[in-house]
C-alpha cells in the first residue's frame, strides 16, 4: 500500500530574471519588474513529496527527519540568504525562475533519496505562485 | 472604536550591513544576512487604521481607496526593489525591518486624508518574524 508523505522547508533569497543574450529592452519586456538588475527577492517554500510503501519495520515510508536533513544539507545551504544569479554555480548560466529552481532542487535530492521513492518538488516563490516538478 | 486593517504585500533584495564595520564584525553581528550580494524576502504589510463607522457608508475607511493609497505611496517604491539601493527612504539606514516599517509609516501617513487615524503597521519579513509601530 502506497503512502505519499512530504516534508516542508524554506529559504530566503535574492534573484532576477534575465537573458543575456536579449537587449536590455526585450528583457524589461518579458520579465517585467523581476528584471530589475539590483535584484528582488523572496521566501521560498519547497515541499518534497516522496511516495512509496510503508515499511513494516518502522510504520515509515521514510524518515523525514532524514528527508529534511538531506534538504537542508544538499539545497538550503546553497540558497538560503543567498543570491541565486551571483551565489550558486547552478544558476550562473541558469535564469532562476521557479521552474528552474524546482528542477535544480529535484536533481539535487535525487540521487540521495532510494529510486525505490517516487518524488516530487513543488516550490512556492510566493503564496501565490508555485511550480511542481515533475509532471 | 473600530479597527481596519488592510494586507498588501511586495517582494524585495536586502542585505544587513552596517558599512562602518569590517566584513568580520558584520558577519559576527549579521550572520548570512550580511551576505554582500544580498538576499530576499516576501513582505507582508498590515496597515490598521481606527475610527466609528461612517453612519452612512458603514465604513471607517473605504478600504479600496486604502490600499489604492498604500500602493501609490508605499508598495510601488519598495516592489521587485532592493532595499538598500532603489528606495529614496530607505538611503543611508540600516535596512532592518525595525527601520523599514517607520520609514513606510513616515511615507504613508501625510497621503492619508485628515480624520483618518493609522494605528499601526505590522510588517512580515517571513511567516514567523515580524515587527509593529504605532508612529512613536
């Protein structure tokens, strides 16, 4: 019998959209206001959602103070109260959007959660605005 | 008495770092939020204001015209901004949200219209901190 379970994290930090490879005027076009080249930030929430039988042993699918600690240790010591653009080697050539936040996220924690789980990122920019990956 | 109360919201870069301190000692006070290229937050603003009800609106205060008033004046100076280099009162403060919020009190005050009373801002910079002033 499957069970889903998910543990919450959150970090805060700055970023901006842009693609270099536009002029000035086709980024303010596309991006907006999130083009701002001092950059604006956010409080992001990520929540990981692992899905797979519950062990016998422990009445656990996983250990999720486990789940949160790989979180903590693989992505929000990269991120949190840093700048995603200047900061991190994964956006250097990477515009920061949400999609592309939960992508990096989700290939981050992969390989450190058993491919016996199936796994899910979804990621909040703003209580408004979130992503899940993948799909 | 009654208590009207307006959530608006913006998103921003800041940094902690007060700039007459070596790198050390802003670490030492600041933590990673001294980091020099910044971080960001989702900002909650709760703007109260306090009067008896208009007899014949029912109102204290038209709350659209409220928040017309706190974008105009407050959000459009702070949203997708950083705080320590693209807002004019924010210039040559520490960027904490002790200094933020009586700067946006002192911002939105003088647009308000006479007999209107603002009781208090309440400022989220996360879910779990936040700060209040009452204009002194």
């Amino acid at each position: 019998m499957k069970v889903a379970v998910y543990r919450k994290e959150h970090f805060n930090a700055a970023h901006r959209l842009n693609n270099p490879d536009w002029d000035e005027a086709t980024n303010q076009q596309v991006f907006g206001k999130c083009n701002n080249p001092h950059f604006h930030g956010h409080n992001y929430e990520i929540i990981i959602k692992i899905v797979g039988e519950v062990d016998p042993a422990t009445g656990y699918v996983i250990d999720l103070k486990v789940l949160g600690d790989l979180t903590k240790k693989y992505v929000l010591n990269k991120f949190d109260h840093k700048n995603l653009n200047e900061d991190t080697e994964e956006f250097k050539n990477l515009n920061p959007s949400a999609e592309n936040i939960a992508i990096v996220i989700y290939d981050l924690l992969r390989d450190k959660i058993d491919p016996k789980f199936y796994m899910q990122i979804r990621l909040y920019e703003t209580e408004r605005n979130f992503v899940e990956y993948p799909v | 008495m009654v208590y009207l109360t307006r959530v608006e919201h913006f998103n921003a870069a800041h940094k902690l770092f007060n700039p007459s301190w070596t790198k050390e000692k802003n670490e030492e006070v600041f933590g990673k939020c001294a980091n020099e290229n910044w971080h960001g937050h989702n900002f909650e603003l709760y703007v109260t204001l306090r009067g008896e009800p208009n007899p014949d609106t029912g109102f204290v205060f038209d709350v659209k015209r409220l928040s017309i008033l706190i974008n105009e004046h407050v959000i459009d100076k702070l949203d997708h901004k950083n705080l320590n280099l693209d807002v004019d009162f924010m210039k040559d403060k520490m960027c904490s949200s002790e200094n933020l919020v009586i700067g946006i009190w002192n911002e939105l005050k003088p647009h308000l219209p006479e007999g209107v009373q603002l009781h208090s801002l309440k400022l989220y910079e996360t879910p779990r901190i936040f700060v209040e002033y009452f204009g002194n």
